[in-house]
C-alpha cells in the first residue's frame, strides 16, 4: 500500500493511504456524466469497438465536483503552460445511452 501526503496552505499534511489495486490506476478513454439533485456520477470507460466496458465509476456531490473542475482546469492550464497546447479528442462512437 503506498502512501501520499497531501498538504493544504496553513494545515496539517493529510496522509492518505492508497491501496496498491487503486495505486495501479485502470485506463479510460472516455466518460459518462449523469446526474441528479443531490449527486454526479462520473463512469470512466474502456471504448474498444465493438464494445466497452466501465473501469471506474465515481459519485460526488455537486459542491464537491465544483472542485474537482476547478482542480482539472488548473492543471490542465499548468500542463499545457509546459508542454504545449493539448488538442481534444474526437468523441468515441458510441450507443443511444452513452455505451458502446
């Protein structure tokens, strides 16, 4: 199991751990947003015609994918400061609900 720490402006380092089979990661390449009042369900997918298959599946609160955004655009603007512009891909074709 390894280890992060995480170090917010003015407070105690967060030490959180990560179990080895999250410590992998799985690939994605492409995803699905739904939503409802009260949460957002991000389902990460593995597109490979003829099919696909969902690798991940996270659900967050509205106030707390507000951060999430915020968090994606400002790494992104940092990565692409240092590498270069980073051009969006075509969207995967897929089935009416989303899933190939």
């Amino acid at each position: 199991m390894s280890e992060e720490t995480k170090e917010p402006a003015g407070k105690k380092p967060l030490r959180v751990k990560v179990p080895d089979e999250v410590a992998r990661g799985v690939y994605s390449n492409t995803m699905a947003v739904f939503h409802t009042r009260e949460e957002f369900v991000l389902d990460f997918l593995n597109v490979f015609p003829p099919g696909g298959i969902a690798t991940a599946r996270i659900i967050t609160s509205p106030g707390h994918i507000k951060r999430i955004i915020r968090a994606l655009d400002d790494n992104l603007r940092r990565y692409e400061e240092r590498f270069g512009s980073v051009q969006e891909a075509p969207p995967p074709n897929v089935g009416p609900m989303g899933y190939a």
